[in-house]
C-alpha cells in the first residue's frame, strides 16, 4: 500500500520539514496543528478547519476521528473550546488527551493532533 503526504502549505512544513498528514494502512495521521486568531477559541477553530481540510484530502472526516490529543500552554484555556469540541465531533467523539505544555510560539494557544480510521 502507498503511502500518501498530504501538505496545507503551513510555514512549519517546510521549515520544520513534515507533513500536515499522512495516510499509511487505512489510517490517518494529522500533525499537531495550530491555529490563527486573537484567542484560544479562534486559534481552536482555525486548527480545526485546517484539520477538516486535511482529513478531506485524506478521504475522512471528523466522524472517522479515533484520537484525538489537545496541547495547551495553559489548561484554564481549554473549557471555553469544548462547545466547538463537541460540536466538531458530535455523535461520534474519540478518544482524548489534553495536555499542558510549552508550545512552538507563546502566541499559539493551542494545538491538536489528530488519528483517523478511513473509511470503507
């Protein structure tokens, strides 16, 4: 089976040198993406689209989700994100993870990183 690179042109790939995904063995696996805006909700739903855009490109989408890992510098900003959360889920939540630690830049509230099943 190939494997498939799926790039979003973020100003990490290149620099960092990775992929926003890759889809190997009818899995696939999103790199932990940041998001923009003023805030941690903005930034959660910008990481957010930009996962759905990969997941598509991949042939999934946030139904086909099985993992899911959430990195902030400060865990007190992560409840105002659960209302996008949980609608981005929905009927089908995964498995989860919050994590609090430093991130790539003081300005990124928040990152996620995701793992998806394809579907048949």
């Amino acid at each position: 089976m190939a494997i498939k690179r799926i790039s979003s042109g973020g100003e990490f790939e290149a620099k960092v040198g990775y992929c926003r995904a890759v889809v190997a063995g009818g899995w696939v696996h999103v790199a932990g993406t940041v998001g923009q805006g003023d805030d941690v909700v903005a930034q959660c739903q910008s990481a957010l689209d930009t996962i759905g855009n990969a997941l598509a490109e991949a042939g999934a989408s946030f139904a086909d989700v099985v993992r899911v890992t959430y990195m902030l510098p400060d865990r007190t900003e992560f409840e105002p994100c659960w209302p996008i959360l949980s609608a981005t889920f929905g009927d089908n939540p995964p498995t989860a993870t919050m994590i609090e630690c430093g991130l790539i830049d003081p300005k990124y509230r928040i990152e996620i990183e995701v793992t998806a099943f394809l579907p048949e």
